[in-house]
C-alpha cells in the first residue's frame, strides 16, 4: 500500500469511495471537487492502483496561525478493520507539519468517532448550539450578500478564540448556502419546501423567528455559537496548550 497525494485521475475513484463511505449525490460532490479539491491538500491510501483510503483538508486559520480542517475521512468497506485510517492520520499529521501548519482540527461524523479521534490526541474544544425557530414574528430586514463581504462580516461577529474560514471553505459553503446580513448579525443559510437550514448565525441570535418569516419558511433550524454542543477537536502541531473554542462552518 501506498499514501500519496491523489492526481486528478483518481478522481472518479475518490468520487466513487465518498458516495459508498457518505451517500452524497453527484451534484454535491461536484461542487465539493469543482471550488474545493486540490491534489495538494488531500491525501489517500492506495493498493496495486486503487484507492481503498481517502481524506481532505481545508486551510483555516487561528490565531494568525494556518491550521488545516480535515474533512471526509473514509475507508472503503472492504479494507476496513485494518488500522488504514490510523496509519493515513498519523502520516497526514506528519505531512501537515512538513508542510508548517499548527495543527489540525476536524469535526467527528458520530459521536462514537469521538472516542477514536481522542486516541489519536485530538481534544473535543469547540462547542455550539443548535436551536428551531417558527417564523411567527415581524420579519426582520435582510439583505444577500456576496462570500467578499459574508468574510470580512462574519471575522467582526466571530466570538474571541474562533477558527477563521475563509478562501475555499467559502467558495464551497456559497455552493450550497447563501449569505445574508442584518442590523445586528450575519449568516449563511439555505430554504427548502418552507423549512430553513441556517448553517451559522452569527450576532443577535434573537432575531431567528423574523428571519424565518422573511425567507418565507414557516420554521428554521440554526446552528450558532455556545456551550451545549460539541463539534470541533484540534490536535496542536507545535507543543501549544491554546485551544480553539469556536468552529462554525461544518461541511457534514
């Protein structure tokens, strides 16, 4: 077996191994590969050609320090059971710091995978809440925004200590979200058949039911900064005892 970092001919193969690891549709996956994929910030484990392992990673920052998010995390069916997936990690995490990054951080698909991430060192550090609202109130003033302004907006409302997501991790989210700013908050979410998905609010949390009204949903589901619910473990590169406590953008 080899650990290498995938060509564009692997494509069809990595594609392949996501939809039997994760059930994502064609159109989802190319939208990850067309705004998202570079050869160089992923990597997979082959044998005798074919890819039977596979991760990527976004580049993120914190505290001024580029970190990576490692994403989509996948062992094909039959090679699991074998320690391929510690093996690809431990030699992802060796490559990242070849590479100057400080650490690495990602966000376990359940709450099992946890427990398996905790023994590779990983420490569960970033938190959020989740909340539904019904979309009974006045609707509150709303306006689209493009991913340039949605950036430079959501760094002024990030609570302090947060993952900084920029560049493709947004060039991505715009493929499946749009971005929006009020008087007091900003956030990336999507409608669909009269329910909202709101992936980050960020500011005044209060105004969740006036934003359900003025999308035209009847209820809403948001994800926003707090203490309740886990999501984010970092693995620190450089011996650092500092923590993230905030990240917001999950691509699962």
């Amino acid at each position: 077996m080899k650990i290498i970092n995938p060509e564009t001919n692997h494509i069809p193969q990595l594609r392949s191994l996501w939809k039997g690891a994760f059930g994502d549709d064609d159109g989802f996956l190319d939208s990850f590969f067309s705004t998202a994929f570079s050869t160089q910030r992923s990597r997979c484990v082959t044998e005798n050609g074919r890819v039977v392992a596979m991760l990527y990673w976004f580049d993120c920052e914190y505290e001024g320090k580029k970190i990576a998010y490692i994403y989509a995390v996948a062992t094909a069916v039959s090679h699991r059971g074998q320690g391929i997936c510690n093996t690809l990690m431990d030699d992802t995490h060796s490559h990242l710091r070849s590479l100057g990054y400080a650490g690495a951080l990602l966000v376990p698909g359940s709450e099992s995978l946890f427990a398996f991430y905790g023994k590779m060192n990983y420490k569960t550090c970033c938190y959020g809440r989740r909340f539904s609202r019904q979309g009974r109130d006045k609707a509150v003033a709303l306006i689209k925004i493009g991913r340039e302004e949605y950036a430079i907006l959501r760094r002024s409302y990030l609570p302090e200590n947060s993952v900084i997501q920029e560049k493709e991790n947004l060039s991505f989210l715009e493929t499946q979200a749009e971005f929006y700013k009020g008087d007091d908050f900003v956030m990336s979410a999507y409608a669909e058949n009269g329910h909202l998905t709101c992936i980050e609010l960020l500011g005044n949390t209060e105004a969740a039911s006036g934003i359900v009204y003025a999308l035209d949903c009847t209820e809403g589901d948001f994800f926003t900064p707090g203490n309740e619910l886990p999501l984010g473990m970092y693995l620190p590169f450089d011996n650092s005892e500092s923590y993230p406590s905030y990240f917001g953008l999950a691509f699962n």
